[in-house]
C-alpha cells in the first residue's frame, strides 16, 4: 500500500501503458476480425481452414510466440501488439461468425424478398442482430488480453508486467501486489462494462433475454 | 384482364436433387385476380412463388411480370415492385413496427412525411390503431398482429403484385379467418394481384379467384373452386379437395344462387338469419339449427333480401348443375 502511495504516478503511467497497449491490441484485431469473420459467415468452405488455423495460432504458449516474434520484429510494442493481436483473432472471428449465422433465417428471407441491397441488408439487418454476440466475443478478447499483455513487458513493450517482473526479479512482494491488484480490477472493470454494453445490445437486438451460453460466467 | 405474371414452362432443379422441384410450369394470373397455389408439402409450390422475385432462379423456362422477364431486372429492384409475405413473417425484432412497414418506402428514398402518412394508413387499413401500434417492437405483438404488420410491410411500397407464401400457416383459425377477410378487403380495394400459397384446402375455396392444384413439381388443374369441385381433372385433385364431399362443394355457392325473394313464404325463424354472401355450406347449419324452417338473409343493417328453404338448397345439390353457374360466381364470395 506504501508503495502504492509513493509511486502511484509511476503506477498510473504503467496503467496508461497498459490500457493503450490492449486498446490498440484490440482495434486492430477488430479491423482484422470483423471483415474476415463476414467473409466466413458468407463462403462456408473457409470455414473449417481459417477456424482451424487460427485455433493453432491460439495454442502455442504466448511466451513462446513473443521469443519467436524477436527475432522477426525485434523487442518492443511491435512485437507485443502482433502476438497479442493474433490471440483475439479465434475469440473475435468466430463469433462474428457464430452471431451472423444466428440472425433468422426468416428476418434474412424477409429483407431480401423486399429488396434490401447486400451492404443494406448487413448495416441495417444483420449487423445490430449479430452485435451482442460479438460484443461477447469482445469481452472475452480484451479480458484475455489484458492478462497476456502483463508478459509483453518481458520483451520492453511496457504496461504493469513491469511491476510483476521487476517485482519477481527484486523479492519485492508490494511491486507484485500492486501489480497484480491492477491487472486484475483492469479485467474485472473491462468484463463489467463489456457486459453492460451486451445486456444493451440484447435488448435492442429484439428484447430477449441472453441465452445460457452468452451470460457472463459470474 | 391483362396479364401480370406469366410463367413460361418454368423448370427448376436444386443441385444434387434427381428430381425437378418444378417441373415444366406454365401458367398466367390476371391483373387483379386472387390465386391460389395449392398443394401438398414438397408439391413445389413455394419454389414457383420464388421464381417470381427471384429468390430462386430458374433452371430452364421464363418469369415475365407485367410483360418483362425478371431476369432483364436486378433482384432487388425487382422485389421492390413485388409485396412479399411468409409464414414466419420475419419482423426485424431490433425495430418498431413503423420502422418494419417503412422497410421499402425508406429504400426508395421517401421523404419522412410521406413514409409517416403512409405508415399510419397502412396500419389502419390492416386493422391496427397507428396510435397504439407505430412505437411497438414485434416481440409486444401477437401472432395475428404480428402478420398484419407483415401485411403493411409487403404493400409499403404500393406494389401490384402480392407474394404471399403460407401467410396465415402458423395462425389459430379464428385470426387466420379475421386475416383471410382483411387481405380479400385490401385485395379487392386496391385491385392487388396476389399469389397465395398454401396447402389449406378450405382457406383456398375460401379465398380464391382461381386454384392451381400443384403435385410433385406439376400443375394438375388450374380453375376457379366451383369448377374445380364439379369436374375435377384428376382423382389427386378430387381427393385433395375433397370433392365428393357435398358439403365442399355448398362451401363455394353464394347463398344468393338459391335465395327467394323475401316476404313469400311463412313460418321464416325468427333468429336465425345469414349474412349476404354467405355460403350455402353456412345455409345448411342455419337451416339444421332452426329445425328446416326457412332462414332469412339479411344485410347488413338486418333488412331482410331473401329467404333460404331446404327444397332450394336441396335442388342446388342434385347430381347435375348447369356448369356455366358454377364458373360463374356471381356475387360477394362465402363466408
């Protein structure tokens, strides 16, 4: 608590790291997800290849996947955001694809017996129905995210990894404490509010409640 | 009666399928005229229907609508010139019910007093107040209402032609028989062309300007309901309707073919009265329920316009009817 209060600016900064770390973690791995999963929803044969790849990607250790990324683009945010980026991608991809294909059927049939155009039918139809379904996939991508993005300072790419790691390094039990207190309410507040946002879509999207499987595990 | 849609030997086989959904259809309905596309579950009907808007392309054959073949026209545009209407109904559950109607006038660029005015007469017209209905959300609607909105929605954009595949499919019978009225009141207002699939064959007597009784892919009979009743083309036909059925067949006279002028005969019941319009079917109950004393027909403000007795309806039913009668159908249709 002491160190806390002595070095709360550092800490503050190291939080700023953090966030700014994971927030451009996960703009770029939206950028990269939202398109690639409408791609899946509408030619199903990539499907099975894409998912699959991207679930390899998703089990090499992450450790392991920022040693291998040194060599290519060095140490520093590069590196991080590029490991970091590819973790989301599963979560994200697949459930923009799981929400476009859990529009009804009928809903799509309906718009395009009318007229509706294809851009039309995504920005108007399919996009706020498959929201909260992405938006779950959203939660899970930046929680995750934040805890990975602890190991990122291992390779000078910043955030509260470096209190754990120096802490770890100088026996210093209050450097990890804080650390670790922060990462955590960071988690904790991104899953709340993501969550608040999806209870929102859900409503919008037609008032039903979330089914089992897209509440969040309390 | 000019044409509005003409099918030309339309054929339509689904990849991997040996068997042609469609199977070499022609068929023309009239500008105006109501008909009914009739046939078992896998008969191909809803695949014809979707020929039309293009929902499913044709293997071999020609669409035209009013003149033009469909494929000279891009898809959506298309659509936007043909109402649309299926059983699931298929309101956009994030959107108010305005929204929903306002689907197409909001495409074709409307300006938002216009799309408003529109909304509001269209509720109205399909017998939902704008003033309680505008702001719902489908989820606050019943079943019935919920297609009533489908109603307003498919004619949004004031099409000619009327798609409607199994609409009142999912509807206890009470509110599938309040929609079958409004959709004859809206039809014959506005003059619509509507194509009706079901496979209910008592909704398609009902309704129908002209069936089309469809089996496996094929038309097998395409005629208006007495006809088709008196003199049906195949046994699938007569068996579908049931044709040997007597009672099928009063199902489809207007009680105005049999009536008496009024005033005649005595010892008319004194409560049991039918409605102008009504089917001889209906007469039959009335007359059972007032013990075969005659029963007065009565319009609308209770005067009465005729009588009906069991020696009238029974000589209706006796083996042979001048057929031009039955094509005829003179009159409002039965209820």
């Amino acid at each position: 608590m002491s160190y806390l209060v002595r070095y709360w600016d550092r800490v503050l900064g190291l939080v700023g790291e953090h966030l700014l770390l994971t927030l451009a973690t996960l703009a770029i791995a939206l950028a990269l997800a939202l398109p690639t999963g409408l791609l899946l929803a509408r030619v199903r044969p990539l499907r099975g290849p894409v998912l699959g790849l991207l679930g390899v990607v998703y089990t090499v250790p992450s450790l392991a996947l920022f040693a291998l990324l040194i060599p290519v683009t060095g140490l520093g945010s590069a590196s991080a955001l590029i490991a970091l980026v590819a973790y989301c991608q599963l979560v994200l991809v697949r459930n923009v694809v799981v929400g476009l294909d859990g529009v009804d059927p009928s809903v799509i049939e309906a718009a395009r017996g009318m007229g509706m155009g294809a851009w039309r039918r995504l920005a108007d139809v399919e996009a706020p129905l498959a929201l909260p379904v992405v938006l779950a996939g959203v939660r899970v991508a930046l929680v995750s995210t934040i805890g990975i993005a602890t190991l990122a300072a291992w390779i000078n790419a910043g955030g509260l990894g470096v209190l754990l790691f120096e802490g770890l390094y100088q026996d210093h039990t209050a450097k990890i404490l804080v650390g670790t207190s922060a990462v955590s309410a960071l988690a904790i507040g991104a899953n709340v509010l993501i969550g608040r946002l999806e209870r929102l879509a859900w409503a919008w999207a037609g008032g039903r409640t979330p089914p089992r499987s897209e509440q969040q595990p309390q | 009666m000019p044409t509005a849609i003409r099918l030309d030997d339309v054929v339509k086989t689904f990849p991997g399928q040996a068997r042609p959904a469609v199977d070499g259809v022609s068929l023309d309905v009239e500008a105006g005229e109501l008909l009914v596309l009739l046939g078992t579950s896998g008969s191909g009907k809803t695949t014809l229907l979707k020929t039309i808007n293009r929902l499913v392309e044709p293997t071999s054959g020609r669409v035209e609508v009013e003149g033009v073949d469909v494929r000279s026209r891009p898809p959506a545009e298309l659509r936007r010139g043909i109402g649309y209407v299926i059983q699931q109904v298929g309101l956009f559950p994030h959107q108010t019910v305005a929204r929903n109607v306002a689907t197409v006038p909001r495409i074709l660029g409307w300006d938002r007093r216009r799309i408003r005015d529109r909304v509001d007469f269209l509720l109205d017209l399909v017998g939902l107040p704008p003033d309680e209905f505008r702001e719902r959300r489908p989820r606050e609607l019943s079943g019935g209402q919920a297609q009533r909105v489908g109603i307003a929605r498919a004619l949004a954009g004031d099409p000619p032609i009327l798609l409607m595949d199994e609409p009142f499919g999912a509807l206890d019978a009470l509110t599938r028989g309040a929609l079958a009225d409004a959709l004859l009141g809206i039809q014959r207002q506005f003059g619509k062309t509507v194509l009706f699939v079901t496979h209910d064959v008592d909704l398609a007597l009902r309704i129908a300007d002209r069936i089309a009784v469809m089996r496996a892919g094929r038309l097998e009979q395409v005629d208006t309901p007495a006809a088709l009743l008196a003199s049906p083309a195949t046994a699938f036909v007569g068996s579908l309707l049931d044709a040997d059925d007597i009672l099928q067949h009063l199902a489809v006279v207007p009680v105005e073919e049999v009536m008496a002028p009024p005033g005649r005969a005595a010892g008319v019941h004194l409560h049991e009265t039918l409605p102008e319009g009504a089917s001889l079917k209906r007469a039959v109950s009335a007359l059972l329920r007032s013990g075969g004393a005659p029963v007065a027909v009565v319009d609308a403000a209770g005067r009465p316009r005729g009588i009906v007795t069991w020696d009238r309806v029974q000589r209706r039913t006796q083996p042979r009817q001048p057929a031009a009668g039955d094509r005829a159908r003179p009159g409002p249709r039965g209820g």
